[in-house]
C-alpha cells in the first residue's frame, strides 16, 4: 500500500485494530533497534491464553510465536537500518513477519516488502507496526514456508533478490524445507538474511548452506531486548549470497 496522509492513517489503523480485536487486550510497546537510535511503536496482544484457545482446533498445532517481540527480530531489523543500500529499490520477501519490526524497517529503507507468516492476526499486526513506522504498508501473504505447497506459491511469485528469516529454525526438520526454499526463491547472488540465537538447527543449516556454495558474513547483537528475560541473548545475523550462474 502506497503512503497515506494523517486523516487516511488514523481510519486505516482503527481498520486494522478492528481485525485483531479478537485477540483480546492489546499493548504498545517501544522498541528500540540497536545501534541505530530508532526506536518502533509496536502493538501486539497480551492474553497468551485467549491466543492459545483461539488455536485449539488447529491440526497443526502452531504456536502464538508470531505475537512475541524476539531479539532475532530487532537484531534483523537493525541489521537492514545498517545496510539500507541491500533492500532500497529492492523486492524482499520476509518469511515469518511476527509483529512487523524487521518488515517496517526494511519498508522505511526503501524496500518493496512481501511479508508471509502462517498467522492471519501477524500480518494485521504486521500492516499496522509498517504504517506507524514507514507510513505505508507491505503486501502480506499467508503462507507456510514449511509447507511444499506453499513453497511453490513463493516460488512462483519470486524470485526475490533479498529474502529475511529471523527465528525460523527452531527444530532439525526445519533444515531442509528452507534450504530447498532458498535455493527456489533466492535469485542466484541475492542475498538471504538470517538471524537467530544460536539454535543447534541454525548451526546446521549453514553447515549445510556452505557446502551447496553459499558465502556470506555474520554480524552479533547484544541488544538491548525489550525484553529483560532476554539481556543474555546473543543474535546472529548471516548475510548469506546464493552462488550465481558462474559456480
């Protein structure tokens, strides 16, 4: 969505409200990104055992991760203020857009952002954290990256010069599905940025990552988290570049 003016943003924002309302109480946070002096008006849902009830009857089972504020996330975004020059004028998918920090950053540098996540009420959130802080807000996909089906839907609509993950890798059986999915949607030499908080399936994966000829930097951040059960956290951000047509 374009930018709007400050009368259009006020009625979009309660527009939004008004599609999570189901999720109980809400709360604003501000977040702070490190190393940049930004800081982020995020909204999210407080009642964790209303969201838990509300995805009883889901077959699979997946958790409300999507309404916390992860330091992989701010660390993410942080990365994306530091290198805005990577995402200006650049088509970007993200893959797991929780509450919106790293969409809304990469859409303020410039970016044309894609947002996925399996939950509709995390791209309402993340629509509403992109208008406050950019103005504007990204296109949103539902979608699950895990999923073959849903693969081949980003597939079809890439490939995409820059894709952002941050905590995606959580279990062992998640290391495939995404590197096939890089290899699918990455164009070859773009880049995949990937944060995370040194998860052993993260360790593998760019193991993995290496051996199919993927390059790339790593960058830690200490935070400060918004959380304060989070101060010891370590985040590592991987640029990683796709080998081009010529490896």
């Amino acid at each position: 969505m374009d930018g709007v003016d400050g009368n259009e943003r006020v009625a979009r924002r309660d527009e939004l409200l008004g599609q999570i309302a189901h999720t109980g109480d809400l709360s604003e946070t501000n977040v702070t990104i490190p190393g940049t002096g930004i800081a982020l008006r995020v909204t999210r849902p407080t009642n964790t055992d209303l969201l838990l009830d509300q995805i009883a009857d889901d077959p699979e089972q997946n958790l409300p991760y999507w309404a916390e504020i992860w330091p992989s996330g701010v660390a993410l975004g942080a990365a994306v203020a530091a290198h805005p020059e990577l995402v200006t004028g650049a088509r970007v998918l993200e893959l797991g857009s929780g509450i919106g920090i790293t969409a809304a950053l990469a859409l303020a540098a410039g970016a044309d952002v894609i947002a996925t996540d399996y939950a509709p009420e995390s791209l309402v959130l993340t629509r509403l954290t992109c208008l406050d802080h950019a103005g504007r807000e990204p296109e949103t996909m539902q979608v699950n990256w895990r999923d073959p089906a849903h693969q081949a839907c980003l597939a079809q609509h890439g490939p995409y010069p820059v894709v952002l993950a941050a905590d995606v890798l959580y279990e062992a059986r998640d290391i495939e599905p995404l590197l096939e999915l890089a290899n699918r949607i990455v164009t070859p030499g773009g880049l995949l940025w990937l944060a995370h908080p040194g998860r052993p399936p993260a360790r593998a994966f760019l193991e993995r990552a290496w051996e199919m000829g993927w390059r790339g930097t790593a960058t830690e951040y200490t935070g400060p988290w918004p959380d304060s059960d989070d101060a010891h956290v370590i985040v590592f951000v991987h640029a990683l570049r796709r080998p081009g047509p010529d490896r």
